[in-house]
C-alpha cells in the first residue's frame, strides 16, 4: 500500500521500541520534520530519549503529542504475525504500536507535512512533542520536557495527544480531562507473637479493619458534570510469615486514588492521615502521585477537534474524561489546553494489535483540518 500515512506507521512499527529504546523511531520523524523546516531540539533526559519541533512565528501554538515507545509484545507465537512486522490483513494494519500510537504518530506527522505544503505562511506555531518513555516509568520524557520548556517560558496554548481515544468509530470520543491519581503504601505496625498467646502481641490486621472499613465505604465527592465521583480501590495486601501459628507484625495494605477535580491529593493525604489517627493506628505511609487531574472545558481546541471529526465523518464526538492516566497531564500542567484523540482502543497492550487503513488514512485529513481551524 502506497498511502504515505499507512508506510510511515509501517517504518515506525518495524521498529520494536519498547520502552524506553527508541530504536531510531524518532531520527525517522526529525528527519521528515527537518526536511519541512521545523527547527528540531533534542531533549535526551536519562535513558530517555524526547524531541521539541516548532515551525512558524511567535503567536498561538499548536502542538501534536505522541509516544515512539510501546509495551513488550509478550509470546510472539501467539499472534497472527510477528508483533514487529506490520501486515495488513482485511484492510487493518497489525503490529505492536499500531494503535497506541506510532498509527497516531504518522497521521500527524504526515497531516503536518501536507498542511506546510499548502500553508508554508501559516499564523503562530505548529509544534510536536514525542517521547520515547510513556507506557513505562514515564520519568525522563514527557514531564522532563514540560519541565524545561516551562524553565524557559516557553508557549504552548494547544496540544493534542495522539492516544487511542476512540471507542466504537472514530472519533466517537474526544478526551477533554483525566483524573488525577495517587497510591498509598501504607503498612500498620503491630507486635508479633504466638497464635496461642495472644496477650503478648499486637495484631496489626486485626486493629487496621475498622480503619479499612471506614476506607471502602467513604464517599470522596460527588463528582461533576466532567467527571465520575472519586474512585478508591485496594490493589495489595499482605501479612504474616506464612506459618499459621506466627500472629504478623506488620501488614501492608495498598491502595490507590482516581481523583477528580473536585478533590485534591493533599486533602486525600490529610483526610487518610485524620483517618488513621482516629483509629489509633501505629503506622508509615509512602504517598505516589503519579498525575493530577487535568481538564479542557470551553477552548477553541475542543470546537476545532469536534468541527474536523463531523466534517470528515458526520459525527458529533462526545467529550470524556474516563481511563488512566496519559502524558496530557504534564502537558497541562503549563496552562496548555489539552485533548486526546486518536484511533480505536479495542486492540492496545493486546495480542494482535491492529488498527483500520481507513481509519488512519482519515486521522490524518482531521488533524490537518485541526491545524487548518487553528493556524489559518
């Protein structure tokens, strides 16, 4: 297939680059976008390997956002085909990456070269941000970049994530928002001792299960019209020595926090903290923020998006903050307006991971009427 977007991704999906090793996915885009005049800066943190491309003057910018990493492909003799040779087969592309994101990638990547080519005068600047570690650690790339583009007063009023947001058809979902997320390690401090003599010790699982009580069945907000109420979910839990005669010393319990807006982290720390206290618990407790919450309500970015998807296929897509976490959270942490869009989810992190021809043909022709809508 000749499509310039379908062999891009098919370049970029022969590159198994699972987090972080870029495999030279991202000397391939820098060349495409040095070859159009983007002026290219490499932002290497660690082992982690993130570019910042811009072209065009001072004004608004429009920023494309995307990952080159992907996560492990697992027993490759349970696919169709080998995850790192694209195929396609019935008019979809398969490959590890197809979908979350090197299918993105290409669309923009090949969306911006089609729309310089047309506009080389265009207003403000059209810029990419692309990491190499999203689906892993997420520690050196797209927050390393924020951090140094903030340092420096940097600009960026617009920014689309390329994550698989859609569910059913394309372009069915828009992500405007994520919530934030937070985990506790929390371990309550007891007394070991023999089953038998009880007296003598202190069980800590025993005196943390009112405290786990009152945890599971507190309701955090009420959520709003953007997002679902907080969520809270215990994901670990162990004790004792695994002799059935030993009365634990120490239990550990983990859980984690999907917040809304409507919540911050250090009320949740605050209020497990009074929570802990009022049960007279003896413990330690290490908090993981892994992201805020982050929302775009009324932007031009929301209205040009929702605009280019019903031009190109008659749908009114809705605007949803549901799912993890993704990389728009750092990104809005500069006052960027932030959305995701991208091709189906159905297939990500999965054996078999595909994504439509068509589909991603038509990626390319929304983000370039995005770029259209906000740069003409």
């Amino acid at each position: 297939m000749n499509c310039p977007v379908i062999q891009l991704a098919k370049e970029l999906i022969s590159r198994p680059s699972i987090s972080p090793d870029d495999q030279g996915c991202q000397a391939l885009l820098i060349q495409r976008l040095d070859k159009i005049g983007f002026t290219i800066e490499q932002m290497p943190f660690g082992d982690t390997l993130n570019f910042w491309a811009y072209l065009g003057e001072e004004g608004e910018t429009l920023a494309f956002a995307g990952h080159t990493d992907v996560v492990p492909a697992g027993d490759a003799t349970h696919w169709q085909t080998p995850p790192f040779t694209p195929t396609i087969i019935n008019q979809h592309l398969y490959g590890r990456g197809a979908a979350d994101m090197k299918g993105s990638i290409a669309a923009m990547v090949v969306a911006a070269e089609r729309f310089v080519e047309k506009n080389p005068h265009h207003r403000g600047r059209l810029a990419f941000l692309i990491t190499s570690d999203e689906e892993a650690k997420a520690t050196h790339g797209t927050v390393k970049v924020v951090e140094a583009l903030i340092s420096r007063n940097e600009r960026l009023d617009y920014c689309l994530v390329g994550e698989p947001s859609s569910q059913s058809k394309l372009g069915d979902i828009i992500k405007n928002g994520r919530r934030g997320s937070i985990t506790a390690n929390l371990t309550i401090i007891g007394i070991q001792g023999h089953v038998a003599y009880p007296h003598l010790a202190d069980n800590p699982v025993h005196r943390a299960t009112a405290f786990l009580q009152e945890l599971t069945t507190t309701q955090w907000d009420q959520g709003n019209q953007f997002f679902p109420a907080t969520s809270m979910q215990i994901a670990n839990i162990h004790a004792g020595t695994g002799a059935n005669n030993v009365i634990p010393g120490e239990f550990f319990v983990q859980f984690n926090f999907r917040f809304s807006t409507e919540l911050t982290d250090t009320i949740i720390r605050e209020k497990v903290a009074e929570m802990l206290t009022r049960h007279g618990l003896n413990y330690k407790i290490e908090w993981s923020l892994s992201g805020q919450p982050f929302l775009t309500g009324d932007s031009k970015l929301v209205t040009a998006t929702v605009q280019a998807i019903n031009e190109f296929t008659s749908r009114t897509a809705e605007l949803s903050t549901s799912g993890g976490t993704s990389d728009g959270r750092f990104i809005a942490q500069m006052g960027t307006h932030v959305i995701e869009l991208g091709p189906l989810n159905a297939t990500i992190h999965k054996v078999d991971e595909c994504v439509s021809v068509d589909d991603l043909q038509q990626l390319a022709l929304i983000y370039e009427r995005i770029m259209e809508l906000l740069l003409l």
